[in-house]
C-alpha cells in the first residue's frame, strides 16, 4: 500500500490531552488532501498515516503536508505485512530491495524503529537483515555516519512501512488547539507573518485589513485579499474583514494635532478590530509590530496604542529584525504580493513627522473631543466580510 508516514514531534509531550491535538492534525491533514482522492487519515503509534490513491502525485501531496502545522517530518512510504504468527522479514526486504534497486548510492544505511515492542525482531536485527540484504542487491557499502542513502523502517502492528525519502514539515502544533486570533493584516510584508506564527501555534487566525476608500483605490483591497488566500493554505478556513477606514481618518485629521495622527488611527483601528475579535469569538488581537522599526512601534507608542484594548496585543515579531521577517515571508509565499506598491490606508493623511514619543494624557485629551463610539460604529457597519477556503470544496 502507498502512503504518506506523518511525524509530531511537541505533541508527544501532550500528555493525556495528546489525543486532541493528534486528532486536530488528523483533521487538519484531511483537509490538506481532500481534493487529492485521500479518504483515510488515521493515527498510528506515534505517528499518522495518510492513505494515498495510485493517481496521487507526491510532489503535490508534499508541498500540501509542507503547509500543515503540527508536523515535524513525513515520508512518502510502503507497507508490508508483519507476519506475527510467523515472523518473518522476507517481504519487507523485497520491497526495501523494490524501492532501492533503481537508486543510485554508494553508501547507505537502515534505521529502523520498533513501536510494537510484541514484534521479535529488534531494531537492530531489522538493520542488520534488510542491510545485509540491500548491500548484497546494491554493492553499496553501509556508512552509519553519513550515507548518501537512509532507508526508513517502521515496525507497526500489524504492518511495517519503509521509505527512502524524509521531508522537513513546519513544526509547531495543528491550527486550532489554541483558540482564534484575530490580525490586524496592512497588506505589507510583516502582518502576514505575524499571523503565521500565531497560526504555529495552534491558533486560527480572522483577518482585519483597514483601507483608504473612498479616498484611494481598491488596489490594497485586492492585495490583502490575495494575502488571505495564500495564508488560507495553512489554515484550510479565513475569514477577512475589510474596513473603510478613509473617512475615520478624515474626521481624526479634522480634530487632533498633526504628529498624533498615526497613533490616534491605530487606537481607532484597535477599537473597531477588538469588537470584530469579540463577534469571532477571539481571544487577542494579533500585530505585525516589531519594536522601532517605524514611528508607531516605538515602546512609548506601542504601550499608548494598547492602553486602547481590554484583550491581549500579540506581537509575534517583536524582536525581529527586517531581514528575519522578509527571510521568513519568503518562505511563507505571501512576500512578492507584499512589495506590490498599494495605499493600505489613505496616504494623504499620514503626517511628515509623526510623534514618537507620544504621551497617554495628552491622547486622551485629544479624543475627547471625537465621538469614539460613533466612529468605531461607522467602521464596522460598513465592514466587509470575505470568506475563503482550501483546497475549493465543491
């Protein structure tokens, strides 16, 4: 039988909570491969097995298991009976031999894990048959320290599996065993990867994106709503939130002194996602923010914009620099429609030389003057919802 072997790494550590998250990734694998003719997803010892129909393509299942969380490694693979009445380790040698054969390799080596501990055969023993066997077809020598060649086996009842092939999966643990978050998604390189690493560690991710109409085009729309969709490829379910922000801005530009305007918009933007949050059932609210990078992300700003929220600012990147986060948006997909050039929120507004220095009393002052539950009503009267999934379901 052909398969995909799937292996968790930090949830092992679950205790007796493990079956809830192993049964998460079970669903979320699912979902990956649905559309790929996989029906049967089940979870074996320690690890998940993924049936596979002949007409699969493994680089497409691949890059699919690539992008779910949770998973540590995974191997496409082959079962073979066990034969516990009668041991015997003839078949799995054959199609260790089967696999193997057309391969070219000069050194090798078998390593082999025994789950079902009921199995005679150790470990080592398995190593040292199926090597023996492989050297005698091949000629290649064993090399236990750096093989050209690592041929996988595990000993499962009431089957074994080998592979020739392991892949790096992302890590982290299965979207959905930490509750939701919500993201506040500009449409530039950062917000996007916030939301991933939220997405890591177990969290499913509604986004928020604010944009300039009526003053601007909808090109940030467009953009934030083809951002979405990359990210909907690690979650399979998204919604997005898209909020006209142009005529918030107008009214706080009309009414507050000119360096106070970008922290005046993200207490607003905060005020308007926090009771989107709550409609979704989250839990915090989620920020692309890394620490100086630009005028609004200076400690004091950043504290005056959370004193703004009564749930939890996460800021997954904090600490990173611009480079780790384009290395890391990159990896993710979504950086080449980040750089594309849009107005997330209506430039005209965004004053020279912004306060970065910004005091507490002083904003509050200022929004005493604005209608603030009228406003963060405006905002989400007019939002916008979209909905995506992946892969299409029919």
């Amino acid at each position: 039988m052909r398969c995909a072997i799937v292996h968790y790494h930090e949830l092992a550590l679950k205790g007796r909570n493990r079956p809830f998250f192993e049964q998460r990734l079970v669903r979320n694998i699912r979902l990956a491969l649905t559309d790929l003719g996989v029906r049967q997803v089940d979870p074996l010892r320690g690890r998940i097995r993924a049936m596979l129909p002949v007409e699969a393509d493994w680089n497409v299942v691949a890059a699919r298991l690539r992008r779910v969380f949770g998973i540590v490694n995974f191997s496409p693979a082959r079962s073979v009976p066990l034969g516990y009445a009668h041991p015997n380790l003839a078949p799995l040698m054959a199609g260790v031999g089967h696999e193997g054969r057309p391969l070219t390799f000069k050194s090798f080596r078998v390593s082999a894990k025994r789950a079902d501990k009921r199995f005679p055969f150790t470990s080592m023993d398995v190593e040292r048959e199926v090597g023996a066997h492989v050297k005698e077809l091949t000629g290649a020598k064993v090399d236990l320290t750096k093989p050209e060649l690592t041929i996988h086996v595990e000993l499962l009842s009431p089957q074994s599996f080998y592979s020739v092939r392991k892949e790096p999966g992302p890590g982290g643990m299965p979207v959905g065993v930490s509750g939701t978050v919500a993201c506040l998604l500009s449409g530039g390189i950062d917000s996007p990867v916030a939301a991933a690493r939220m997405m890591r560690r177990g969290c499913q991710t509604v986004f928020i994106h604010f944009h300039g109409r009526p003053f601007v085009s909808r090109a940030s729309e467009e953009k934030v709503r083809e951002i979405a969709e990359l990210l909907t490829q690690y979650q399979f379910d998204s919604r997005l939130y898209l909020i006209p922000f142009g005529e918030i801005q107008r009214q706080i530009v009309l009414g507050a002194p000119t360096p106070l305007r970008i922290v005046l918009y993200r207490r607003m933007m905060v005020r308007i996602a926090e009771e989107l949050a709550r409609k979704e059932q989250c839990w915090g609210l989620v920020t692309g923010d890394s620490l100086g990078q630009v005028a609004s992300q200076t400690p004091e700003n950043l504290t005056v914009v959370e004193e703004a929220a009564q749930m939890p600012i996460l800021r997954p990147l904090i600490g990173m620099d611009k480079s780790e986060i384009t290395t890391e948006a990159q990896a993710l997909g979504t950086f080449e429609t980040s750089i594309e050039p849009d107005q997330d929120c209506c430039r005209l507004f965004v004053p020279p030389h912004p306060s970065t220095k910004t005091s507490l009393d002083h904003v509050r002052k200022v929004e005493r003057h604005f209608d603030l539950i009228a406003l963060v009503k405006q905002g989400l009267e007019q939002a916008e919802l979209v909905e995506f999934t992946f892969p299409r379901r029919r």
